[in-house]
C-alpha cells in the first residue's frame, strides 16, 4: 500500500489570486428557529422539516419570530 495514503478530509490551500465561492447543489443547512405565526401544517411544532422549495416556505414562514429571516438572510437559499 502507498505510503501516502490519507484516511479522511484532505485541504489544499491556493493563496494565487481571488476565488468566488459558489454554492453547490447538494449542500445541506441546519436551522433551528422561532415563529408563533407560521403555518403550523408547513412548520409543525417541534419537528423536523425538509424544504426543498425555500420561496414557498418563506411565504409560510410567519412575521413574529427568526424562521422568516433566518430563511431570508441565506442568499444560497434565496
């Protein structure tokens, strides 16, 4: 077997010149949020909820607590 064989998350750092930073299809995010006035069929109480269209659910966020700005403030999301 190689001697440099490496078992894990490997970096390599460019420092040459400015790179943009795009988001990637598959990227995950995890929140945990406040809204008294969300829809409670789209954001049940203490439950776990996958969005895959994050427009619809800003609509359905609420106005009271983080849910809506925290949806908001992710311009990956948007």
């Amino acid at each position: 077997m190689a001697q440099d064989y490496h078992h894990g998350v490997r970096v390599v750092e460019v420092n040459d010149g400015t790179r943009p930073i795009t988001p990637v299809s598959t990227a995950i995010v995890g929140m945990v949020c406040t809204d008294d006035d969300a829809d409670a069929s789209m954001f049940p109480l203490n439950k776990p909820v996958l969005l895959t269209d994050v427009l619809t659910a800003s609509g359905k966020a609420g106005e009271s607590g983080t849910l809506a700005r925290s949806l908001d403030a992710t311009p990956s999301l948007r």
